[in-house]
C-alpha cells in the first residue's frame, strides 16, 4: 500500500471548500477569483512544468510583482513536485546572478521588462527555460499554460522532500539559501489554523508581498488550509485596507502597515468592529504602536516571532483562555516548538536572563542550501538550531527578543544586513572604510545609517555615496543617512563597536 501524499500541495487542496463556484480571491482591481480558478490554473502550470521533464528537486526561480498568477504559479511548482524559490522584486542585477547562479534554477520566471538581463544571466548560468509573467495577467508563462490540460494528479512526495528554498543574506559573505520541506511547511501552518483560531467565515486581508514567509507561508497558507476568502491588495494600500476592513476578519502586517493606518483618520472602533483578529510580525513592533492601536481600535495586536528558516516560532495568544497578549513579547513557544536561552557555550541561562535563542521543532528547515559546513555550524550537538536572535523568557513563558547577535537592521519587514552594504561602499572611490547600524525609526521600525572613513586626501560627498550604493543594491537595504568622519569606535582587538554607534546615532529619526 503507497503511503498518502505528503505534498503540501495536497493538504491545501483538501481544505478547499466543497463549492469550488465560491469566491477565493477578490482583487483591490475588482478581479475574483473562484476556488476552481485557483485549481485549474495551477493545474495548467503543473502540466506546463511537468512537460519540461525536470529531474525531481528542480528548482523554479520567481522574481516577479505580486499577484494571483503568481500565487497559482506557487501552488503549481508545489504540485508539480518542484522546489520553489521567490526572490525579492527589489533584487538587482548582482544580486539575482548570485542567486541563480547559486541555486541553478531549470526555470526562471521575470518580469517582461526585467527579461533581457535576467534571462541572459539564466542561460550563462544553464538555466534551459526562462518565462515571464506581469501582474495585469500577461506574459510567456500563461500563453505557455494555457495549451495544456487543466486537471493535474499532485506529484506524489515525503514529509522530507523540499519544498521551497528562501535566501537569508549573510551577514559575513553571501546569502544562504534555507531548504524547507514539505513537512516543515505544513507542520507549521496547521500549528498556526489552531493556536490563531482560525474559524469557518474567516477573511483574510492580504496585503503583503509574496517573496517571503510572512505573505507567502503564514498569510496564504492560514487561508488556503481555512478554506478562507483573501481581499488581496497588490500594494499596501492604507485607504484601500480600510475601507475592506468590514468585509474581513483577519488582517496580517508588518510595524509599518500599522503605523501608515493610525496616520488615517478612518481608522476607528467602527471600522474595525467585524474583524476578529490583527498579527504584527517580520519586525519589532514598538510599544507606543502596540498601545496607539489599542486605544484607537479597541483590538489588541496580536506580535508573533519566525524566520525564513522556521517558519513561525513563537506567538502571543490568539484565545483569551491562553493568556494575555503582551506589548513587547513575541508570546509563547508554538506548540510543537521546543525554545531555550543559552549562553555562549551553550549551557541554558537562568529564567529571565538573556542569551542566546536555540529552537527544535517540526518546522526547523534541513540545512542551508550546498552548505553543509555552515549548516553544521548553524546547529547544537543536540540538534537545535541557533536563530542568532538574543532574547529572554520570563517567569509565564512569555518571549522577548531583545537584539540580534549578528548586527542585522530589520527595516520595514526586510533584512538588511550591514556586511553586504558595507562591502559595496568599501568598493567606492574614496572609501577607506564603512560601518552600517540600525538605528530605531517611527515608520520602519530600525534603518540603516553608514558611517565612512574618507581615503587620505579624498573628500567623498555622502549622498553621492548612497545614489552610487542604489545602482548595486535593493532599494530597501540603503543607509536612510551616511555621514564621513575621522575615525570609528574600536576595541583593543581593533573591532568596530557598532554599539556605540548605533548608540551615537540613536536618536537621529526620533
């Protein structure tokens, strides 16, 4: 007898409600799209990917504009048995020729009007198939799909096959590409159904990108395992957002949605009355944001913790019989997650003390992708796996992350990670060295500030130097400010003390 199918495809088709008429998706463009247009889409793809012949593990490389094709195109590569890895819309030439020569995708997928670079950086690297696909539903990729069947059998695979692999930029070197399987996703996402409570007639406001765990995994996944309806915005769009809020139940966003909606005077108990449930996560969300909602709504944000290799982690709780959600606290373990604060030799802390951040659970990725030395690293002698996040569990059980043991600037959701900036501002005229900081800011949550040593007799001019950094690097990773001084803050080792810097310039946004 073959064991059931462990695709996760499989199990987000099973929970499609028995109407496949009904509405799935409702765009911010007037578009609907039904439960059955979501299966034959991504059945179309499925067969389209299947007559490539890829060996099993292939990976499908996507960097394209959020939309529902995008999505069927997930669901497809899932189906189909393939791997598939999103990448950021905001990625630049240097960075997407590491990537794909890194991951050697069968099939890329662009924008049409990113194809003449990416498509010549695909073939020098032996990638056979590149498609396009663009968010008004045109591109090489649907003219392809549309002459194959619209029914499609899930190719059959383990718990352990991967699924999906997500770039983590290093903050020494280059990115690492954490492997995610099946099992992991699906573990992680049923977790979420129950301890969030999710509930028949739930609607979930979809209003974040799709090339990273939050949009992709945790929002879609919680409504596609729900059989829940998504009020799908291509952008955020505050005024838009609430103006859906009373045809939805569930919203999901990073600090920087929630600080753009108090700026809105719509925002009221009103308007909020129907919905049962906000999440904040992907960033720290300040407290005075956490208590400006409350009073203004009435709700209480609900802050959770995860990283592209865990999916979700921790979780403040959604049902008041769980406890209270604490402003500060990304909440408890998930069930299923073991947690634990260690110091550096790895001996656990006394309660409420901070350490180090191990975590070990079903939802704990394979390894970094063609890294076997890093992955080891990267896990205790007893298998868990150190998040590089510093943090603190008090007496309840309640979780706070307090910094990051690796320098990284979490700015509007994002990574950013100084090492890569740095390396590009080393390379410019007149540099001699940089330092990047996160330093905390009222919409993004943290942004970078670069500080740069001139080159003897050179006098380089700062915004030359961010408008130079802008042509190598995604908009989202540039300093907000650079300043030139005479020197930076060292130790006797001769290290630069990022945390007096990042103290110097702490209150530049405030």
């Amino acid at each position: 007898m073959s064991s059931p199918n462990a695709n996760l495809f499989s199990a987000l088709r099973a929970a499609f409600p028995a109407d496949l008429n009904a509405v799935a998706i409702e765009t911010d463009q007037g578009l609907l799209y039904t439960w059955s247009d979501l299966d034959r889409a991504s059945a179309m793809m499925a067969n389209l990917l299947a007559s490539l012949q890829l060996p099993p593990g292939a990976r499908v490389a996507v960097q394209v504009e959020k939309s529902v094709e995008a999505l069927a195109l997930y669901l497809a590569t899932l189906r189909a048995g393939l791997v598939f890895l999103p990448l950021n819309t905001a990625y630049q030439t240097s960075e997407i020729e590491y990537f794909i020569t890194n991951a050697e995708p069968a099939v890329v997928v662009c924008t049409a009007k990113n194809f003449g670079w990416v498509s010549k950086i695909a073939f020098k690297a032996g990638t056979q198939n590149v498609y396009t696909l663009d968010d008004d539903r045109s591109g090489s990729l649907l003219e392809r799909a549309a002459h194959h069947s619209d029914q499609h059998t899930p190719v059959q695979r383990s718990a352990d096959d991967l699924a999906a692999i997500l770039y983590t930029s290093g903050t020494t070197g280059r990115s690492k590409g954490a492997m995610l399987s099946h099992g992991n996703l699906l573990s992680n996402a049923q977790t979420l159904k129950d301890y969030w409570d999710w509930q028949a007639g739930d609607v979930l406001i979809h209003a974040l990108p799709i090339f990273h765990v939050h949009g992709l995994f945790v929002a879609i996944h919680g409504a596609l395992l729900n059989g829940s309806k998504m009020l799908w915005f291509g952008r955020f769009d505050p005024k838009g957002v609430l103006a859906k809020l009373p045809e939805a139940t569930v919203f999901m966003g990073v600090p920087t949605l929630y600080v753009r909606l108090l700026q809105e005077p719509g925002l009221t108990r009103e308007a909020v009355q129907n919905m049962r449930l906000f999440i904040s996560g992907s960033a720290p969300l300040l407290i005075e944001t956490f208590k400006d909602w409350q009073t203004r709504t009435g709700h209480t944000i609900l802050e959770r913790y995860g990283m592209s290799e865990t999916a979700m982690l921790t979780s403040n709780p959604c049902r008041a019989s769980d406890g209270e959600r604490r402003g500060g606290t990304v909440g408890f373990a998930l069930p299923g997650v073991t947690l634990r604060v260690v110091d550096d030799a790895g001996q656990a802390v006394p309660q409420g003390e901070i350490g180090g951040i191990q975590v070990q659970g079903p939802n704990v990725f394979k390894g970094y992708w063609r890294m076997p030395e890093k992955t080891a690293e990267e896990f205790s002698a007893d298998g868990f796996f150190k998040t590089g996040d510093v943090g603190r569990v008090d007496a309840d059980g309640y979780v706070t992350i307090v910094g990051r043991s690796k320098d990284l600037i979490i700015s509007g959701g994002y990574n950013v990670y100084p090492a890569e900036i740095e390396g590009f501002l080393n390379d410019l005229p007149g540099v001699a060295e940089s330092a990047v900081v996160g330093v905390p800011h009222p919409d993004f949550g943290e942004v970078g500030v670069a500080v740069v040593i001139a080159r003897p007799g050179a006098t380089p001019d700062p915004a030359q130097l961010l408008a130079q950094l802008k042509a190598g690097l995604a908009n989202f990773k540039i300093p907000k400010q650079c300043y030139v001084v005479e020197g930076l803050p060292r130790n006797t080792m001769g290290k630069v003390q990022k945390n007096l810097l990042r103290q110097q310039y702490s209150g530049l946004f405030a």
